[in-house]
C-alpha cells in the first residue's frame, strides 16, 4: 500500500508544475461554465441542447490548447480532454438517436448501466495511461495472496470485471440470439435458452479468466473451491440448489422465459429465469413473483406451453328444465363459435354435466390460443350466452325455495 | 413493475441535482489543492526518472540496470531526506511515443536514461534539455564520451554507464580464446560450437578486419550530412563485399551458427548448446551463475593482422526532461552528479558486472578480476557511439540485419545484400542531425 500512496505521490509533483496548472486551470473554468449553462436550462434526457453545449465545449477547449501551445508550452492535456468529450458527445449523440428508434427505457437503462460507467472507466484507465503509464500502476503490489502478489492491476479488475461482465454480456448474446433465430429457425422459447447459456459460459469464462489474472493459481481456486464446497453443505446450500436447479430446468426446458404456467391457480408467464430464481409475471394484478428455481424443480409445475400453446377453457352454465337440453347446447355452441378468439379447431363442444336442484347445468369446452387470454375470452362467452339465452328465450334459473304452511 | 421513462426521468434529474462527484468540482478542487500546496516548502520533490536500458534482446540488460538504478535511487533518497525518485521503466522501442505524449501534456520525466540513439532522438524532438551542467561541475568527474554530446557550450545528455562487448565461452570446452578471427573459424571447424549473432551492430565487429567498418559506420551515420548522399567509395564497396561473403563462408561451417539475438547467444551458452559466443558484458552475472567457474570472458578475437576487433559498446545517456520546474531540474542534476560522482561510479561497476564507469578517475581494479580486465581491454577498443558517429549503427540495425539474415543464408547475394544496405543507408537518415 506505502508503495502506491508513493507513486500517486509522485503525481502530486506533476500536477503543481506551472504548464500543468495552467490547462487545469482552463479545464476547470470551461466545466464550470458548462455546469452552470446545464443548471439554468435544465435540459431534458431527450433534447439535443446538451450535445451542442458540448461541442461548444469541445470548440473552446480545442482553441484554448492552440493558444496556450502558441508560446510552446504543453497543451496536451486540454486535448485529451476535449477528445474524450468528444468520444462522450458522440456517445450521447448515439443514445438519442437510439432513442428514436427502440424503446426509451432500455436505450437509458442499457445507457445508465452500462456505456456511462464503462466510459468512465477507460476514460480513467487512459488518462492515467498517458500520465505516468497503466503498467506502473498496474504492477504495484498490495497485499500477498497465495504465494502470490495482489497488485493494484488485479484489484482494479476484481472490482470492475464482474459488474461489466454481467451488464455488457447482454448485447452479444442478444445479437448471439437474434443470429441463431434467423440461422436456424429457433423458438422465442429455445433462443432465450440460447442466450441465458451463452451468457452463463462468457460469464464463467470471464470469472475463471479474471481469477488467474489476479494472481489466483490452479492450487488457490482449488483452495477456493473446497472451502466452497463445506459452505455449500452448510451455509449456501440454498443458492446452490437455486442455481443447479435453474440450469437443470433450462435444459429439460420446461419451465423457460416465455413459458405458460399455472401458478397457485392463476395462469403466469416465465419472465426471467435467473441465476437464484424465476421471475414470474401475473395478468391479473400485473405483478412480478421472484420464485425459487428449487420450487419447479421439487414441485408438479402446470404448463400451458410444454408442447402447444393452446389452453382448453369451460364455461359453465345453468339452463330451465323446460328447454330442451339439444338446443341449448347447440346455441352454446354457436356462441363460442361466433368468438373469434376462441379456436374452430378443435372445435367447441357443449355438454350437459348435471341435472341440478334448480336448473339443468350444462358445460361449454373451448380452446383458446393465448393462455393468458382465459379470463377475458371466458368473460366474453358468457356474455354472450346471456345475449342468446335471451335472443332463444332460454331462461337461467336461479335456485327457488317454495315454503308451505302446514296450516294452511 | 416496469419503470415508466417518466419515472426514470425524474430519477436521474434528481441524480443531476445532487452536488457530490461533479467533474468540474473535483478539477477546481485539485487546482485549489495545487494551486495551495504549491506553494507549500515542506512539499517533497518529486522526481520522475525513465529508464529505457534497451528492447526485446536487451532483457540482461535491462534487469541489471533496473536494480542499479534503484539501488541508487534508494541511497540518493537516503542522503536527500525531501526527496522521491520514482524510476519507470519504458521499454525502448516505446519511448519516443511514451515521452511524447508526457511531454504534450507537462508530465514529462525529468531525467531519463537511455541509449544513445534514442536520446539523440529525444534531443532532436525537442523533448530533453541540454543540461545546465557546466564545466565547474563536470570536469571534476572527467567523464568519459562527453564531446560527443556537446552542443555549444552545453551537453545535450550525459555519458552514465558504458557496457562493453566480449568473447564469452565455455573454458571445458574451449581452453585457450581464439586470438585472430581466422581462429573463430578454424575452432569451428575442429567441433568447437561458436554463436554470432545476427544484429547487425552487434556483428559489425567481425567487419574491422576487411576495412569496411568504419566506411559503413559513416555511411549510416548520413555521410551525407552534408548534403551528398550517403554511400561507399569503390574502395570501401570492395571491403564491405568482402566482408559478406566471408559471413556466407563462414555459415557454411555446421558448428558456426548465426542466432537472431545476442539473449539467444547467451541461453545457448548457458544450457550448454554452444562453447563460445559474443556477448555483451551485462551477461555475465546471468552466465556465471550457470556456468560458475567454467565461464571464461577474454576480449573479441583480433582482426587477422593482429588488429583489436572494434565492437560497438553501449552506452546509457542520461539526459534531462524538458517539462521539470527549476526545483525539479536543480535535484536532476544533483542526482546526475550523484551517480557520476567516484562513489557512486566505482559502487555501480562492483556491484552489477558488465558495467563500467565514465567517470575516469574511478579505478579499475583489472589484476583482481580477469572480467573487469577484459572489458577493459574490450572498452579500448571499443566503438563507443555518440551524438556524431554511430547512432545511425544502432538506428538502422533491424533492417540491415534482415539483409544480412538473407545474405548469410544465401537468400541474397553479397552485391544485392550490400546494394539494399546503401538503399536502406540512404532512407534512413533523419532530417537533422542533433549536433
């Protein structure tokens, strides 16, 4: 640690020379300005003014490294910064046009996640690279691990890897999806699987990488993973089940981001399948379940989607025991018929399942194509019974109590 | 549960607000911090030195004079409490680019140390200083090489350390050095294994013989400089011809190999694949510790009329940045001084062998060490490149030695390997010469 506050130390010597507090100087008048134009206009996420500020910025940085150059004095500094402004305002320029064309809040999230922080970054790694070389820094030793130096390098990477890892793995494997979709003709279904392996394996791959450049050797991970192992039997055990299970049911594919399912009796679709668990979304209330992958994995799961996305729906409904029963299925029938969202094929068939106390109960089964559509079309079939029953004079009974006075 | 863009909006306007992490509020502070502490007296020095000893093959080199010179840095801090040398090591064929891109924007090193053809380099763009060094301090240390640096009344860089090149062999297998370059041959011819290498300067000494090193020396070094193209005289074409054939000639011997490097040279000799090499004498701490008491250095064999042969010798330049306040540049040159000064000379020759002083009042202790004995020998006849003659040896080395590569193998023949060293001669000179 004395060794790197050593050489940041150095730096300080750099900073105070006269050249270089002069382009300080500059750089920091010209933010100033730029940060009180953006706190008077206060302009949105969506407008155009800030590129233009920023070019403005650009402009007068670009001239004010010319004139301070003019006597022979160092500049670069200035430079550098209107170029990595530059970068920053083409990127900008790049997410409101991206705007324009896809959905808003994934254009901001993937923005906000990933391409801001990940600009920082490089844009840090560069300027440090330029001041006193990435490789000085790099190679400082902190602490020793293993056998092995901890450098700066490795802590550098330890913390900023991962995160970039899972944020910017997103992009290739969607493009990966989107290529072995039209390639080889894959489900909705098969290519999310697709991309959540893909994922996993650049993910893994990437970890495995990132722990051999941290100075992690074959006899340290082996370490690793036997302390791992005794805290997977006692301590984790959930997650790791969580996550063998979640890998499992990819593979078996039954229960896959686009999925149908039945869940604690209302129909649900897979959303997400991750790492520790599913998560759900549900029509009815449009709310998201996050349910333990281990949950599918021990539990009967109902699946809309295993090998068609079909659902057969019932309507139930009572009808007079003066009507004759073959009519009043043949106008069910009609009725579900008439439906444009319910299937001709196979085709809607009437029953008559009871004879009750106060009405004959009669069934109409139909099949839907959406699942998650139940709700709606079975309410439109029995408003529409109601509408025949009417037009047929088909009357629904309701239960009728007769009371007789023994008196009387 | 989506986040409508509403929401999001808001949630980085409210971002926006808030006052911590602004960029123009942390650049104002560190000015602010500068700007007070720079005026501050108790503040160390902080002295940023380069080190670029030489590339790819020069790895013996570089490690013995990265721990040289932290070493020194390390006792220069100790007699200079306020004061911190940060030592970074830039490998040589970077340097030029590394410096100037420090240099543009003010964070250039305030002293570096390097060879002599990128320090004329950096001297030519404008990215060293003359040192403000006059005689009162230097001519006390009666360095060695200096002229060829001068510039006026001022020195562009100062010589540091000169390594010089030697015969380096395997006493089991060879008892007695070849003394003639005749014998190299004949050795080679009785089963002895003998490398060369195939550098170009590091080859050129087997030229001295055939008369064509020094007309090749002025060629590279632009012997047009003034004004006339650079190439041979007739004379000079013929010993230079010569010359070649007798590198063709001699390859055709199974056991004389010619390898690309002078750091593959000496992994032959350690594993015990080759008898004797040249090498240069930086090597030697590397070679005595796998060859302990069997390894034996003598000076290069002589020319076939009992000529020395003249070997290039490096030579590591100090030279000043141009980016250093008067603070900065005063503790340079005090630690310049320091590591010419006899102490510190006499300290860098002992304890890293391969390197010998400049400063000429430094003793050389030659009956207590045969190997210092030999480079001292070497050193004297040596070709030690400065500012006016043989940067340009060392500057065109890599194309001309593929030339040679193809014209000890056969792939060229000696006319075509020479015309395309003159063309190669000719593209090379630089725009200026740095004198």
């Amino acid at each position: 640690m004395s060794e790197l506050l050593f050489l940041i130390g150095g730096w300080f010597g750099m900073l105070v020379r006269g050249s270089v507090l002069l382009q300080l100087a500059i750089l920091a008048a010209v933010f100033l300005l730029h940060q009180a134009w953006k706190r008077r206009r206060r302009p949105s996420l969506a407008s155009w003014l800030p590129v233009l500020a920023k070019l403005v910025a650009i402009g007068v940085l670009l001239l004010a490294a010319a004139l301070v150059a003019l006597p022979g004095m160092a500049s670069g500094l200035i430079v550098l910064v209107a170029e990595l402004l530059g970068v920053w305002t083409a990127l900008d320029g790049l997410r409101l046009i991206l705007r324009r064309f896809h959905d808003v809040d994934a254009v901001e999230s993937y923005w906000f996640r990933a391409v801001r922080p990940l600009f920082l970054v490089v844009a840090l790694l560069l300027c440090i690279d330029r001041f006193d070389g990435l490789q000085a820094i790099a190679d400082v030793r902190l602490i020793e691990m293993f056998g092995e130096h901890f450098t700066v390098g490795g802590a550098v990477l330890l913390v900023s890897l991962p995160y970039f890892l899972v944020v910017l793995s997103e992009l290739p494997v969607l493009f990966l999806g989107f290529l072995l979709q039209r390639l080889m003709g894959l489900s909705a279904g098969n290519r999310k699987v697709f991309e959540l392996i893909f994922r996993y394996l650049l993910i893994g791959v990437g970890v495995l990488w990132l722990a051999n450049q941290v100075g992690l050797n074959g006899t340290a991970i082996a370490a690793i993973a036997g302390g791992l192992s005794v805290g997977l039997g006692f301590g984790i055990k959930e997650v790791f089940s969580n996550f063998v299970s979640g890998l499992w049911l990819l593979f078996e594919g039954s229960v896959r981001p686009g999925e149908i399912l039945m869940f604690e009796g209302d129909p649900v679709e897979v959303r997400r399948l991750g790492l520790r668990a599913a998560t759900l979304w549900r029509d009815r209330d449009n709310v998201e379940l996050v349910v333990p992958n281990q949950t599918f994995f021990t539990a009967t799961t109902t699946t809309y989607t295993g090998t068609d996305r079909m659902r057969r729906s019932e309507v139930q409904v009572g009808a007079s025991y003066r009507h004759d029963p073959d009519r009043v299925i043949a106008v069910l029938e009609e009725v579900a018929r008439a439906n444009p969202r319910v299937l001709p094929q196979p085709a809607p068939k009437g029953l008559l399942i009871n004879y009750g106390d106060s009405s004959i109960d009669y069934a109409l089964r139909f099949w839907i194509a959406n699942p998650m559509e139940n709700g709606g079309i079975c309410s439109e079939v029995r408003r529409a019974i109601w509408h025949a029953f009417q037009a047929n004079a088909i009357e629904i009974p309701f239960p009728q109590r007769v009371l007789h006075n023994a008196d009387a | 549960m989506r986040v409508s863009a509403l929401d999001a909006s808001s949630r980085h306007a409210s971002r926006r607000r808030f006052p911590v992490g602004r960029p123009s509020g942390v650049l104002a502070g560190l000015v602010a911090l500068a700007v007070a502490c720079g005026g501050c007296q108790r503040l160390p020095v902080n002295l940023q030195v380069s080190i670029s000893p030489g590339a790819g093959a020069d790895r013996l080199s570089r490690e013995s004079l990265n721990r040289l010179a932290s070493q020194m840095a390390r006792e220069f801090m100790q007699n200079n409490p306020g004061v911190n040398l940060h030592l970074r090591y830039i490998p040589e064929a970077q340097v030029l680019d590394t410096l100037s891109a420090r240099s543009s924007l003010g964070v250039g090193p305030d002293l570096m140390i390097t060879r002599a053809a990128p320090a004329q380099a950096l001297a030519q763009k404008g990215l060293s200083r003359p040192s403000d060094l006059g005689p009162a301090q230097l001519d006390p240390l009666a360095i060695k090489y200096l002229p060829g640096f001068r510039q006026g009344h001022r020195y562009l860089a100062l010589p540091f350390l000169v390594q010089p090149t030697l015969a380096c062999y395997d006493r089991r297998r060879i008892s007695v050095p070849p003394q003639r370059l005749d014998d190299l041959v004949h050795l080679a011819g009785e089963g002895k294994r003998i490398g060369l290498p195939l550098l170009f300067n590091e080859l050129l000494w087997t030229s001295t013989g055939f008369g064509a090193e020094d007309p090749l020396i002025r060629m590279l070094d632009g012997a047009g400089s003034s004004g006339a193209q650079p190439g041979l005289a007739p004379a000079d074409h013929k010993a230079a011809l010569a010359w070649l054939q007798w590198l063709y000639r001699a390859n055709v011997e199974p056991t004389l190999k010619f390898l690309d490097n002078g750091d593959d040279l000496v992994q032959a000799l350690q594993s015990g694949k080759l008898d004797w090499i040249s090498c240069n004498a930086t090597a030697i701490r590397r070679l005595r510790r796998d060859l302990g008491a069997n390894l034996a250095v003598s000076p290069l064999p002589r020319t076939n009329d009992g000529e020395p042969s003249r070997a290039f010798a490096r030579l590591l330049l100090i030279s000043f940045g141009r980016d250093s306040n008067p603070e900065e540049r005063r503790v340079a040159q005090k630690f310049a001084l320091f590591v010419l000064n006899d102490f510190s000379q006499n300290n860098l020759m002992e304890r890293a062998v391969g390197n010998m002083p400049v400063n000429q009042t430094v003793i050389v202790p030659v009956k207590n060490s045969p190997e210092l004995a030999a480079m001292e020998q070497s050193l004297a006849s040596s070709i030690v490149p400065n500012f006016r003659s043989g940067v340009g040896v060392t500057r065109s080395a890599q194309p001309i030695s593929q030339v040679l590569k193809q014209a000890i193998y056969g792939d060229l023949s000696p006319a075509e390997a020479l015309k395309q060293i003159e063309a190669l001669a000719r593209a090379s000179q630089p725009e200026g010469q740095g004198r």
